[in-house]
C-alpha cells in the first residue's frame, strides 16, 4: 500500500577471535497523506574481537532521511478526506554519522573494566510551509517615499514594523508576495561524543553474593542552529509560493524575531554506583545512586539577546527489593529520583510572548528549572512450565510526582507554535498488566495499562477564546490539581495470539485500543475530548524450507478512522473543500487499512 517499499540486507561471519557483521537497509514510500512522501537509508558496519580476558568491538552507522510529517488537520477537512493535509511541505532532512567503541577486560575472575566511547555527527535541515501574518503598512505610519504597498509585521511588543529583505535590505511589497505564507527553514549541525567507565566487582560479602558497580560517563555537544522565513503567497493548495526574499524587521535584521543563528556547548557529567546484596537466594537488595551535573552554554551570532550560561546538578538515589516467595512467585519494589535539565530548544523558547516553531526556535527567554521525578514502583510476578503450557505474568502500579516539569504549551495564535514552561507539579498514577502464555502451538499474550496523568499545581495558561471559550476575558486557561495532562490516554489494551499451524506456517492477529485524551490547548480539560479508537492487525508467513520465506502483513485491518492526537489552535486559512468556517478541533489522523507483502531469503 502507498507505494511502499523496504528491503534489508544483512550478513555476518566469524574468523578465529573475530567477528563482522554487515547490514544495510532501505525504505521508501509515497505516503497515504498528501504530500507525504518519505524515504530512509541505513547501515551499519560492526566489527568484534573476542580473545581471553579481552572483549572489544567498533562500529559504524550510518543513516540519511528525508521525512515528511504533515501534522494536524481541522476535523472538518478531514471529514471530507481524511488524506488531506492542512498545510504542505513539511520536510525534515537528517544525516547521521556515528562511530561507537567498546572495550571489556576481566581483570580478575571477581572484577571486571568496561568502557565505551563514541562520536556523533548530525545534520538536520527543515522546511516547513505556514501561515504567515504579514500585512499591507498603515499608509499613515510610512515614511515619505515608501511605496503604499509595503509589507509590515505587528506584534503587541513593537507595534507596527516594516519587512525587509536581510538579503538586500530592501522593502518587501505585496508585489514580490501577499505576505500570507512563508517558507520557514531551520539548519541543525551538531557533534557530540562522549565515553563511560565503569567498574564491576562480584566479590561477596561473607557468605551473601553482592553485585557492586561504580561508572563515571561524559557527555559533549556542540551544536550550531539557525532559522530564517522566506516571505511568501498562500497558494489555493494551502502550500506557498516563495519570494526568494528572507524576512526581517527594519533596523534590526538579522537580529530580530525571525532569523536566529547561534552556537551551543552543552556538558554532562555522570557520577554512579549500583549495590545488589543477597541476603539470601530469596531476598535480594539494591542501592544506588547517581550525581548528574548538565552546563549549557548558549552564544548568540547575530546579537546578545540569546546568550545566557546554565548549570544544573543534583544526586539522585535510588533502592529496590525484591523477594521470591516461591520458584513461581516473586515480590518486588523500587524508589527511585530522576532530574532533567532543560536542552538548548527549551531554555530559549519559554517566552509566551514570542512563541516558537516546533521543534526549534529560539527567542530571549526567562530560566527554565530542571525537572525532577519521585517514582514508587511495587508488584507481583511469576513463570509457571507444565508438559506442553506456558504463562508469565506481572502486575505492577507505580506513582511518579514530577516537580517543576516542563510543559510544551501550544500557542492559541498559530498552530505548530508554543513555548515551554515549567509547569509546577504533575503526577503519573498507575497500574500495569502483562499476561502471556503458550499452550502447545498456540501463543497468546495481553497488556493493559492505566495511567492518570494530571496536574497537580493551580496553573493560569495563555488561551484564547476563539480557540477555546472556557479561557477568560484576560487571555488565560485556568488549570487546577487533578485537571489531566492533554495527549495521554487514560486506558490502553493490547492483545494478541499467534498460531503455528505447521513448521512452516505462521499466523498471528493482534487488537489495539487506547481510551480518549484532552486535547493540547485544553490544559483546563473544559472541552470534549479527543476519542479514543481499536484497530485490528494481522500478519502471516509461509517458509519454503531455509532459504525462503514470504510474508504479508495487514494494519488496520478493518479500516477504521481514528485519530491519535489533538490541538486547539485558530484556523486562519480558508479551506476550499469544506463550505463555512471550520472550528479550532486539529486532529492528526491515523493511517487507513495499509498492506505490505514480502520476502526474506537466507543465504
């Protein structure tokens, strides 16, 4: 189906003391959205040596991308066809070189040294095609000599400021372009490379097994950004017919709001231990613990606005138990803290007043704190084999209170905007099942998961009410404890069996269902709510003996039409296929019933 097409090539051999592995694959498709065609390329290169007390390895990936993600969609356009997209391109280019070491040494049969290494190479470049809000200037307000169909920016900072282009300098008018449309592109480069050490020594204690580790790990990144939107015309087709002409404020560019170009240097160090003691072969108990210290360094390239210098640290510790009561049945239970420092994109994009495009746009911001998590985890599992029948099972509930968490909230203004925020206090309250089981040539496995993801602080969001009434008359959403976090769904099932008819037939079906979730923008939880959907997937394969083997795969099998992701933003452009206006629901829809037929042959 859409066109798609994969293929995989692999092989691996061993010689003596060493090992290589080869692999390459390809993937390629039309899309089922419009203008969503994508194509991926990879390969890896693995070499190992193995030899006495020495285990060492090299390996190369490399990986190039082309993807085209076209996002939400209003709920009425995709009423009438569900493959239409709202705005287009949306592209993303990636390149990706990374080379990876590894080094194991028993240095005696109790301790033993390991050590990784690696470097980093990415480059992103995007391209998106949007809305742009640019609009003939105030006759009034132009300098004498300007021509009347100048173009101009507003924005409740600055008022109303002339467009020209940072290429030339010169105005920009609605004969090179309306202004309703723009080409926004960013430019991603960034190297990274890092290594951990780490130690670990089996030696007991008295007569108890103890399993002991201590590692240290560091962490670099230079990373180099850039941004700038190409004025242009909306086009009927909802894509944009470019200029050539580069946005900027008079007087300003290329410092200003729509070009950015700066430089990070991000640093993590990581200092850690783990003890595993045995009291007994029952009861096992483990400690640990892990001091994190992240610096970002951000250097503005075309001013002073974006520069600013961060540093986070924080110990973070940990303990665990568990306990088999029996050969079947085991107890067990954790307590573990956690920390994230803001990245780069979010320290400079937390400014509701200027937000930034996804996933990054960088403006002068305030400080962001770092987020951190407090997680109880307890439960039960346990394995039971008898003749031809086999079951697994676990159940598990966990609470995670995360402080100062940090929040992508999405602009009212403009779809595919926001900024981040720390968002006081939110909490993850849940419960998990796993089941899974043989009986002869039957298997069958089963999952269900709840989660009540809300807010746990009194919070006043940006909103509007033309996106969503419930915002007051001052331009906030008011959330309180309890109110659920939009995007997650409360309730999810996964279900399966597969069949072995012969040796060489395979079958399998499986059954997905997620509950509803809040919509983005509706952080209040005052509008309906996203629905939740179940979908049906199959898959089956024939082996002709070893060297063949053909497959057909089926997703969605019965065709439904579900979404798995909702946003509240203001729909400015006119939708030629839908008569009237359409409300402020974006939906992003899931793929139709998608096909996939192929074959495997083993050399």
């Amino acid at each position: 189906s859409h066109d798609q097409l994969n293929g995989t090539a692999e092989f691996g051999t061993r010689l003596n003391s060493f090992a290589f592995y080869a692999g390459t694959s390809r993937f390629k498709e039309s899309g089922w959205r419009r203008a969503s065609q994508s194509a991926v390329t990879q390969a890896v290169v693995d070499v190992g040596y193995r030899e006495g007390i020495l285990d060492a390895g090299l390996s190369y990936t490399h990986a190039k991308t082309k993807l085209n993600g076209n996002g939400a969609a209003p709920v009425e356009l995709l009423n009438v066809d569900r493959s239409a997209v709202y705005t287009f391109p949306d592209t993303t280019r990636n390149e990706l070189a990374f080379t990876q070491g590894r080094l194991s040494v028993t240095l005696s049969p109790t301790w033993s040294l390991d050590a990784t290494g690696y470097y980093r190479d990415m480059v992103r470049h995007t391209l998106n095609a949007d809305e742009f809000e640019l609009a003939l200037c105030d006759s009034s307000s132009l300098p004498v000599g300007h021509p009347t169909n100048a173009l101009c920016a507003s924005s409740h900072l600055d008022g109303e400021s002339l467009v020209v282009d940072v290429l030339t300098g010169a105005l920009i008018t609605q004969s090179e372009a309306l202004g309703d449309g723009a080409l926004n592109r960013t430019s991603t480069s960034a190297d990274s490379y890092g290594a951990t050490v780490q130690t670990t020594s089996r030696a007991g204690l008295g007569s108890h097994d103890n399993f002991l580790v201590f590692g240290a790990s560091i962490d670099l990144a230079d990373v180099r950004f850039g941004s700038n939107s190409e004025v242009g015309t909306m086009t009927s087709e909802r894509s944009v017919d470019g200029s050539g002409m580069l946005a900027g404020i008079a007087g300003r560019a290329p410092d200003d709001r729509f070009n950015t170009k700066l430089a990070s240097a991000n640093q993590t160090l990581g200092l850690y231990f783990s003890d595993t003691f045995s009291a007994n072969d029952r009861a096992h108990l483990t400690v640990s613990g892990r001091y994190n210290w992240t610096q970002v360094d951000i250097t503005d390239l075309l001013g002073t606005s974006l520069n600013g210098n961060h540093d986070f640290r924080r110990f973070n510790p940990g303990i665990g138990g568990v306990y088999q009561v029996n050969d079947g049945v085991a107890v067990f239970g954790q307590y573990t803290e956690s920390n994230r420092a803001p990245v780069a994109a979010e320290l400079s994009c937390a400014d509701p007043a200027e937000p930034c495009r996804v996933p990054n746009a960088f403006v002068s911001d305030p400080p962001l704190r770092q987020a951190i998590g407090r997680s109880f985890e307890g439960g039960l599992r346990g394995r039971s084999v008898e003749r031809n029948r086999a079951f697994e099972w676990s159940v598990a509930t966990y609470r995670t209170r995360i402080a100062d968490d940090i929040l992508f909230v999405a602009s009212p203004k403009l779809i595919g905007t926001g900024f981040f925020q720390n968002a006081g206090d939110t909490q993850r309250l849940g419960v998990e099942v796993d089941l899974s089981g043989e009986v002869g040539d039957l298997g069958w496995y089963g999952s269900y998961g709840f989660v009540d993801a809300s807010f746990e602080s009194v919070l006043a969001l940006p909103g509007n009410q033309e996106v969503n009434d419930a915002a007051t008359e001052t331009g906030e959403i008011q959330v309180t404890p309890g109110d659920r976090l939009p995007g997650i769904p409360r309730h999810s099932f996964k279900a399966g069996v597969q069949q072995e008819w012969s040796e060489s037939w395979h079958v399998s079906l499986e059954a997905i269902v997620e509950s509803n979730r809040i919509f983005v923008g509706d952080e209040g939880n005052d509008q309906r709510a996203l629905n939740g959907y179940g979908i049906l997937n199959f898959y089956a394969s024939y082996r002709f003996g070893r060297p063949l083997e053909l497959f057909v795969r089926m997703d969605n099998l019965l065709n439904r039409q579900y979404e798995t992701f909702g946003i509240l933003a203001e729909a400015e452009i006119a939708l030629k296929e839908v008569q009237g206006d359409s409300g402020p629901r974006f939906v992003g829809p899931g793929p139709p019933r998608t096909l996939v037929a192929g074959m495997q042959f083993n050399f």
